[in-house]
C-alpha cells in the first residue's frame, strides 16, 4: 500500500510543498482545513486514499476550535503534525511537539 503525505494551509506557502510531491490543499479557513483533515481521516479509515503524514500550517490550524482539531487528529494515522507559517508563531506547533515527545517518553524534553 502507499501512503501519502498530505499540507494544509493558505495557497501561498502550502504551493511550495507540491514540488516535493505532497498533496496540497490549500484553505483559507479553520473550518475549510477541518473539513478537509476529517476528509483525509476518513479516505486513510477506509484505505481509499491513505495518508501517513498530514503537515497543517499553524496559520490555519489556530483557527480551529481545539476539542474539534483533537477528535480528528486522534488514532494512529494519519499522523496530523501543526508546522509553524511564514507569520509569527503563537507556540502552538512547539506545544503539540512538547505533548507528542512527552506521550512518547514519558519527560518534557523540551522546556
């Protein structure tokens, strides 16, 4: 089977992704990229279209409501990772990498 890595965000970063052979889909809004994360959940569930690696730009992803982005990013894959944009970070992307290092072990490594 063959697993493909998926990018969600705002057309003008998520295009430069495209070249390295990743699926694109750009949104403007947080409801726009979770529509299209519970998209790719379910293609990966039913292996019609799975995906191993879901990249979501942080611009977008602090526009979803947190207990919504939690319930489709939840399972094992595809593993859903919040990368940092081109604005500002808020520390999102750092905080869910703090969380994912701590769940694997056991330690917050990273403060």
């Amino acid at each position: 089977m063959t697993y493909h890595i998926a990018v969600i965000g705002p057309k003008n970063i998520t295009s430069v992704f495209r070249a390295s052979g990743a699926d694109v889909f750009p949104c403007v809004t947080g409801e726009e990229a979770l529509e299209r994360l519970r998209t790719i959940k379910g293609e990966t569930e039913s292996n019609t279209n799975p995906y191993a690696v879901v990249l979501v730009l942080e611009d977008i992803a602090t526009q979803i409501h947190e207990e919504d982005f939690n319930k489709v990013t939840l399972g094992t894959l595809p593993s859903v990772l919040v990368v940092p944009g081109i604005t500002a970070s808020d520390g999102m992307s750092l905080a869910r990498i703090r969380e994912l290092a701590k769940r694997a072990i056991g330690i917050d490594i990273l403060s």
